[in-house]
C-alpha cells in the first residue's frame, strides 16, 4: 500500500472518529467516548506519525532530549482531556470538539510516536507508571464520587466508567508485573561464572 493510500485512508478514518455519525455514537456513552473515542484519535495520531518523513522526525527531536519534551506534552494535554469539565466542553462546543480531536491526535498521538524515537528508557518506564497511575486515580474519583461530574453524562454512566478504568489499571498492573517476573523484561541475575541466570 503506497504512502498516498495510507494516508488516505488514516485521514478517514480519523474523520470517521471525529466528526460523523459513528463520532456522536461514541459520545452517547461516557465509557466510549473516554475509552474508546479517545484511545482512536491517539492512535491515528501514532499512525500519521509513522507517516513522516524521517527527516522532519528527526529535526522535531532536535527539541526533544531524551523525549522529556514530548513526555511532558503528552501527559499535559492527556490530563486535560480526561478531566469531567474538558469532556462535557467537548459535546457542547464546536470549537472544544475540534481542539479535542486535534490535540489528541497531534500532541498525543503524533508526539508519543516522535517522542518514542528518543526516549530514554528510565524516562518510558516514569511515563507508562504515571499513566497506570493516572488511569486508577481517575478510576476511583469516578467509581465514588457522590455527584455528577459530567452534566452530559448520567451518574450511572460516571459509575461505570470509573469500575472500568479500576480494572483496566488492575489488569496493567498485573501484564506489567508478569512481563517484568517471567517475560523479556525479566532481571537476569549473575551467577558466579559471570553468566546469566
């Protein structure tokens, strides 16, 4: 598939998630807009950012040492777009839709792609924390919060979101910590001879 195709087909889909009927689906339901609407503009962002040529890549992480630059950036705007009042302007401007998908996609999806080329490994590790630890806090504001945070959205749904953000940070946790105990992320330990375990 030629470069043109691809990007023909990215930038439909994109705008299948962003602005159409399958876009207001998505965000009928506060679980689907969180968890899968915005999952979507992030991915098509990475996807665009594969897309670039190796040079603008390149030159856009002369700004990015080590990705502290676009970490920074991702968690920003990240943590912005999950906060109650952010998704309920979303649904009542066109103005906030428009910064929504464009963000998400651009300074989540695209950065975490450049940033990615650079980061160090320590820095990847404190960014994938900070989003488990992200995912459970906002898990549990969610799940027991006495009131309705999004006007847009019932309180049964603000529940629901919240129970499901818990277990999707406890599933995480547990791959995570599996990989780390037996997977290729496994510590080798030294043995006398100075080979591994």
């Amino acid at each position: 598939m030629s470069g043109r195709v691809r990007l023909a087909a990215l930038l439909a889909g994109w705008l299948a998630v962003s602005a159409s009927p399958i876009a207001a689906w998505l965000e009928s339901s506060m679980l689907l807009h969180l968890l899968v609407q915005l999952p979507l503009l992030a991915w098509a962002g990475w996807l665009g950012g594969a897309l670039l040529p190796p040079a603008w890549v390149e030159w856009l992480n002369r700004y990015n040492r080590r990705g502290v630059t676009g970490v920074v950036l991702v968690s920003g705007v990240a943590l912005f777009w999950m906060l109650p009042s952010a998704l309920d302007a979303s649904l009542d401007s066109g103005l906030f839709a428009a910064a929504k998908a464009f963000s998400i996609t651009l300074l989540i999806g695209t950065a975490l792609f450049i940033t990615s080329r650079v980061w160090h490994p320590l820095l990847k590790g404190l960014f994938l924390l900070e989003a488990w630890a992200m995912l459970a806090r906002l898990g549990y504001v969610y799940a027991i919060s006495p009131d309705r945070l999004c006007t847009n959205y019932l309180f049964g749904e603000q529940q629901l979101l919240g129970e499901a953000l818990l277990w999707l940070a406890g599933a995480w946790a547990v791959l995570w910590t599996t990989r780390i105990m037996i997977g290729p992320d496994r510590p080798r330990l030294k043995t006398t001879d100075g080979t591994g375990d």
